[in-house]
C-alpha cells in the first residue's frame, strides 16, 4: 500500500493561517505527511509571503500527533551545517521521531543573489553539499568530537548534545533525479531518496542504479526508502477536471509524472508508482486556501488505497 502525503511550496503565499489550517486538515483527513519546501521567494517574480521553514516546522512537530514532515529539500547553502544538524535534532526531539530530514544543495539563482547567498557553479554545488553531509551525518550518528578538514567547511571537536533521542536522529532524505551526482551521494548518505516528478518507467530505472550504488556500498537495497514528490491536478468531477487543465494534456502531464484525474482516476496511477518502488508519494498542493479539495482529495482516494 502506498502512503499518500501532502506537500506545499511555502514561497507562495504561505502565511501562519494558512500553516495552521493546512497542518491541522492533513493531519485530521488521514494524510501520511506534510512536507514544504525551503525558499525566500520563487524563481520568478512576484514575490509572495513565505514562512521561515524551521520555525514553520518547529510549530508543526508541537501542534500535530501523528504526521510525517520535512523539507523538500533544505538546501546547504542557506545554513552552515552544524547549525542543520542542531535544528533537525532538536525538532525531531520535540516531535517524538516524526521528521525527514530532507536535504540538498541548491539551485534557485534569484533568491540566491536576491539574499546574498553564494549558490556556486554546479560541480562546486555538490562538492559543497557533500561535505555538508558528511558533516550532519557525523554529528547525528557520532557520539565523539568530530574533525572536519573541507574546503567549504573546517571542524574542531565539534561535538552535538545533547545526543538525539531516536539513534542516529532523524532520517536524512536527498531528493533529486541525477543518477551523476545525486544518486551516488543518496547510496553514501541517505536513508530516503525522493524522486521528483517522474513517470512510474523511470522512477524502476533509477532505482535499480540506485540498488547497484548501494551494493558498492555494501548497503542493502532496503537502506534506502524510496518516495516521490509530484504535481497533481485534481478534481473532484470531470467538470472541474477540465476546467483545472484549461489547455493542458492530462496525458502530456501523466508522462512527466504529473498525477492527474478525478480520484477513482488517480488511484490506479499511485498503484502504479507503487509498482515502481515507491512507498511514499508526496502530492503538490499548491492553492494554500482550497481545503474543501483537499478533503475531498482525502475522502475519494485514501478509502481506497488501504
């Protein structure tokens, strides 16, 4: 059974109301999660209210009981490392083991240069993010003083306490689809890869990349959980179908991996992503006001995936 999950793009329009009232509708429908993404603004203008993400998340893990959340992704290049170790640790702990620590390296030009971050040319990009991992990985997992001689970074008896509650802390998840340099560092560090708007044929591709990465590795394929984070258009007729498509092809949608249809529709397309592997699908709902869809997203399509 595939688990289905919400996730909200936090740059456009998101507001303490609207956090609050989507938390506590995701959580009352029966959803697995809620996840958001971590940007000052979008790639383009205009710029839209946007909650801090671990203050957001901060809220979450202390006003919900049950729901699984995180970042889809926290890019290194906003938060020097140590300090994302310390954060995530402290907001798993108030949740009691509930986060996904979702991390990545960046990649958005404008909020990069808008805030004055250095967002680096790509191969300096994940050079970065790889030893961001290595450093959070190792303050999670190592009880002892931690050394770190990067280029990016340097560490002297770096030490984090309290320990986390949950061995190891939270679950780091790498999202992204780059079987280069993405899924090399997902086989090192992760125990969760998100996919990204893929169809179910490419997402059994690259998972078995990802299953011989892991063996060179000398990991079990099962040390990586594997979810995808996609857009939807919903509805809850054909009549809004249509009309939430305007010009738009479901079938063009359905081949990038959009998931697309009234829910008797979208069902048969989450069987198949759990067909490829995936246990957790992470839904893009992007109209923070429209909790009457969401609910009947919940009532059409949750009944029948148990």
């Amino acid at each position: 059974m595939i688990e289905v999950a919400i996730m909200i793009e936090g740059q456009n329009g998101l507001t303490w109301p609207r956090w609050q009232r989507i938390a506590q509708a995701t959580e009352a429908l029966g959803f697995a999660g809620l996840y958001r993404s971590d940007h000052y603004t979008n790639a383009n203008p205009p710029d839209m209210a946007s909650l801090e993400l671990w203050t957001s998340l901060t809220w979450l893990a202390s006003h919900t009981q049950r729901l699984a959340f995180g970042p889809l992704v926290s890019p290194v290049s906003f938060r020097q490392p140590t300090m994302t170790a310390r954060i995530a640790r402290d907001v798993d702990d108030l949740s009691g083991g509930r986060l996904h620590l979702g991390l990545g390296a960046g990649w958005q030009v404008r909020e990069h240069h808008n805030y004055g971050w250095e967002l680096l040319d790509v191969p300096g990009r994940f050079a970065r993010f790889e030893e961001g991992l290595e450093i959070i990985t190792r303050l999670l997992l190592q009880p002892d003083p931690v050394d770190f001689a990067g280029h990016y970074y340097q560490l002297h008896e770096a030490v984090l306490l309290p320990r986390p509650s949950r061995p190891g802390g939270p679950p780091i998840l790498i999202g992204g689809n780059g079987p280069r340099r993405t899924l090399p560092l997902v086989a090192r560090y992760a125990q969760e890869w998100n996919a990204v708007y893929l169809p179910p044929a490419r997402i059994s591709e690259l998972n078995q990349q990802l299953d011989a990465l892991l063996a060179a590795q000398q990991r079990p394929p099962e040390a990586v959980r594997r979810s995808l984070m996609t857009g939807l258009v919903f509805g809850q007729d054909d009549a809004t179908l249509r009309r939430k498509l305007g010009s738009r092809s479901a079938t063009d949608l359905q081949a990038r991996g959009v998931v697309v249809g009234t829910g008797s529709e979208i069902v048969p397309q989450l069987h198949q992503i759990a067909a490829a592997g995936i246990y957790r699908v992470m839904l893009q709902w992007l109209d923070l006001d429209d909790l009457d869809g969401l609910a009947a997203l919940a009532h059409t399509v949750l009944p029948q995936l148990a």
